[in-house]
C-alpha cells in the first residue's frame, strides 16, 4: 500500500486551516484523516491541528494488527470522541477559541479492508473495477435539502448555503459521526479530500485523475491544480492511497 497527500492555501485565502496526516501503522495498516478547520483567523487551524492529533494519538495508542472490523469501527468513533472534547474544552478556554470547530474524515486501510469515519463534508471516495464511488455522505445543510427532494444534485452544486454543515467536531459538548465499512481488492484506490477540492471537481473529472493519470505518486499534485486553475476560493486537501 501507498499513500501521498498535500494541502495547500488556495489563490484567496491567507490562511490555510486545513490539516491532514498519513501514518502507516505497520506494514499492512494506514491510517489517514483530513480535517477542515473552522472559526475565524484565530482558531480554525487549531481546530483541525488539535482533532487530527487527537484523533491520530488514540489510534496509535488502541490500533492492533487483528482488530475485527466492528473493533475498527469502536476505536474510530472513541478516537473521534476524544477529539471533539479535546477541541470543544479548547473552545472554553479563550474567546479567541469561542466557536472554533472542524470536519474531520478519515480511513483505516488494509489491502482488504477500508473502514471510513466522518463529521462535517470533508469527503472521502473510493475507486473500484466499477468506478468512483462517493462514500461519505456530507453533513450539510444542502446535502439535507437533496434528501428531502427540495434540489436537485446538481443545483445543490451552486446553492448559496452549500457551506453551511450541521454537524463538526469541536462545536459542542458531544457529536455523532458515521461509519463506513468497504470491502477492497488489489488495484483500488482510497481518496479523502476537503471541500476544496470537491466543490472544484465534478467526481467524474477526480476519477480520470486517479485512474488514468500517468502517475499515482503525482495525482494529488494534478487535482490540486485544476482545482487552482479554476480559483481555488478555499484551501485545498487531499489524500490518495492504494492498495
């Protein structure tokens, strides 16, 4: 298994509250997680630093090599737990802090398994014999309004609140996350991303990049500048590994 990954600040903003990490666990295990920070100059880097670390720590700590997948599952979402208090105590601690939050997606990955957690719409997809296939589900509140049949997919794209998310870490006291079990095979590919990518790319144009590309190693480089090609208004995240 492989795994490359970048952040960058986008052509406007000044500062970039992304924050990403790739650990290789051990020879057949990685552990990847985006977070996208929120709260203002002041504290949405600390935001998405602190909830990655956090989250990452905790696994390092509990990961075993035999771990069942419900096991996986159980320490992704303790490890999510204790970002969020980690986060939200922080967010107490100063009105510099006050309201600071972020998403946060993350894959544990073996060559026959990917397990996926996720808070907010930072996203993650997974490629297959089959295509690209949108695991995450956004926590939005136009990612709401699709389900309920008020827009379509398509309008959702260029809806004035596609920013707006209804759950992140950090903002209160506890938070929900959901889980995501994936079966992979040699030749698969894993991709998590911030929404500044995703908000630049249609999947079909992600999926050329990761499939047909020259090379995987320069994948996330090619992604990132399409997405700057085209504006770039936010930071831009991503992380691609393979199996």
């Amino acid at each position: 298994m492989e795994a490359w990954g970048l952040t960058d600040l986008g052509n406007v903003r000044r500062q970039n509250q992304d924050y990403y990490d790739i650990v290789q666990l051990d020879a057949q295990r990685l552990l990847l997680v985006v977070c996208d920070g929120m709260g203002g100059a002041k504290s949405g880097n600390v935001a998405s630093r602190l909830a990655a670390e956090v989250f990452v720590g905790e696994i390092r700590r509990m990961a075993r090599p035999e771990m069942t997948p419900a096991e996986i599952e159980a320490l992704l979402r303790e490890a999510i737990r204790l970002a969020n208090g980690a986060v939200y105590d922080q967010s107490q601690v100063s009105s510099d802090f006050e309201g600071m939050g972020t998403t946060l997606v993350a894959a544990y990955v073996t060559p026959a398994l990917a397990v996926f957690a996720n808070v907010g719409d930072s996203r993650a997809y997974l490629f297959d014999r089959d295509g690209i296939r949108f695991v995450t589900v956004d926590h939005s509140l136009v990612e709401l309004m699709v389900q309920r049949g008020e827009i379509s997919r398509e309008q959702a794209k260029n809806h004035p609140s596609k920013n707006l998310i209804t759950r992140a870490v950090g903002t209160e006291p506890s938070v929900t996350c959901d889980v995501y079990c994936q079966k992979l095979n040699p030749g698969d590919a894993v991709l998590l991303c911030s929404d500044g990518l995703s908000n630049e790319l249609a999947d079909q144009e992600i999926l050329f990049e990761v499939v047909h590309g020259v090379r995987k190693e320069g994948c996330c480089q090619r992604l990132l500048d399409i997405a700057k090609g085209r504006g770039a208004p936010d930071n831009v995240t991503v992380i691609l590994a393979t199996v």
